[in-house]
C-alpha cells in the first residue's frame, strides 16, 4: 500500500537477501596443486634383496664379521632390521650370502671383461686387470673378499671362502685360457693391489714405498 504524500515510507518486511555467491571454477592446476604426492614407489623384492646385500658387503667389509651387526646392515640399506631377519635369517646366512655376493662379482668380472678373439695371452691378461681395477675400485668387495681370506678356520665360512677362491682359479684358467704360472701370477698381484689399498698404505710412513708399488701395479708393461 503506498504512503500519504509527506509521510515517510513504510520500511520493508522482507529480510535482506545474501550478497550473491562467487562460484570458483577449480582449473586443472588448482587441482595439481591440491592432490596429495604419490606414495613412494615400493622396490620389487629382488631389487630389495640386492640393495640389502650390498649394504651387508659394505658393513662386513668395513667392520668384519664380529664387528657388524644386522642393525647397523638395516640402517646402510634403509630398511628395518626385522626385514633383514626375516628375509636372511641370521647373521650367519646373511654373511654367507654377502661372501658368495663378492665371489659371483669377481667372477663376472673376469667373464666379461673384453677380450678380442684370438688375443694373446698379455692381451688377456691386460683386459683382466683392468677388469680387477675397476671392480676394486669399490673398496666394500674388496674388504669383504679380503675379509674372507682370513676366515680359513671357520667351519661354515672357511669352506665357502676356499671355494670361491677355487672358482676365480678355474675361470681364469679354464675359461680365459691363461696358463697355470700366468694364473698364479695374476692372482699374487691381485693380492698386492688387495693388500695395498686395503691398508690405505699411501697414507702412511711408507708413503714412497706405497708409490713404487703402486706405479709396478699399474704398469701394464711389467712383468707379470
């Protein structure tokens, strides 16, 4: 109904209507940026297993048998310890493993390192050095098989020691083709390398004794 004129206008009963609402089209990258980071890719278990022996190579190599534990193995692989005993069993079998680990490395090693066909025997033996150079360039095998060598007593990893000792023997002399002196003399070099860098024997006193030993082992010229 309209007011008297003069009067003043009749306030309104209806309530107040809500400001209008602002709808927000969410584009394609709000949504990327909103979405939550994909779980962490879990590794197949073989990959698993690796992983674990080469940590386990690693802390035996460092700290020898006595001197390593599962735990410190399960912190350098990042994985718990239950796992590694789960899937190991002991520290036993685990340092098993780990010893035939470094054995079957050496072995490829050797395998596959390039030989032209019809290579003499200094070519042979040349691409099996090199093939040693750059394996134990990894100081964890190295100190692991050196470990080994030592474990001669030991009723369970004194056998396994010797034989895979006997195993490198037989395929640098039965599938590589080097004569049984030529063998010998490889492997008593190999142990020269192990020992020298073993010790770290450049840091040392007999750092100009360490210098000539070295320059006669990585001479591809010398005697073998």
């Amino acid at each position: 109904r309209p007011s008297p004129p003069g009067s003043a206008p009749t306030p309104s009963t209806e309530p107040p209507r809500p400001p209008p609402t602002r709808i927000h089209t969410r584009t394609p990258a709000d949504l990327k940026t909103t979405m939550p980071p994909p779980a962490p890719k879990r590794l197949p278990a073989p990959q698993r297993r690796r992983l674990m022996l080469e940590a386990a190579v690693h802390v035996f190599g460092e700290r020898g048998y006595a001197g390593a534990t599962t735990d410190a193995i399960a912190r350098e692989a990042g994985v718990s310890q239950a796992y590694v005993v789960r899937t190991f069993g002991s520290k036993e079998s685990l340092y098993s493993e780990a010893a035939a680990y470094t054995f079957d490395a050496v072995r490829e090693a050797f395998r596959s390192a390039p030989v032209p066909p019809g290579a003499s025997s200094e070519q042979i033996r040349r691409a099996l050095g090199d093939a040693y150079l750059e394996l134990v360039a990894d100081r964890s095998k190295l100190l692991m098989a050196m470990n080994l060598y030592t474990m001669g007593a030991h009723p369970v990893f004194g056998p396994l020691a010797r034989e895979g000792f006997d195993s490198i023997y037989r395929v640098l002399r039965h599938e590589r083709g080097l004569a049984a002196d030529e063998a010998a003399l490889f492997l008593a070099r190999g142990m020269l390398i192990n020992t020298v860098l073993g010790l770290r024997l450049w840091e040392g006193e007999g750092r100009e004794n360490a210098s000539e030993l070295l320059s006669f082992l990585l001479d591809e010229d010398a005697e073998h």
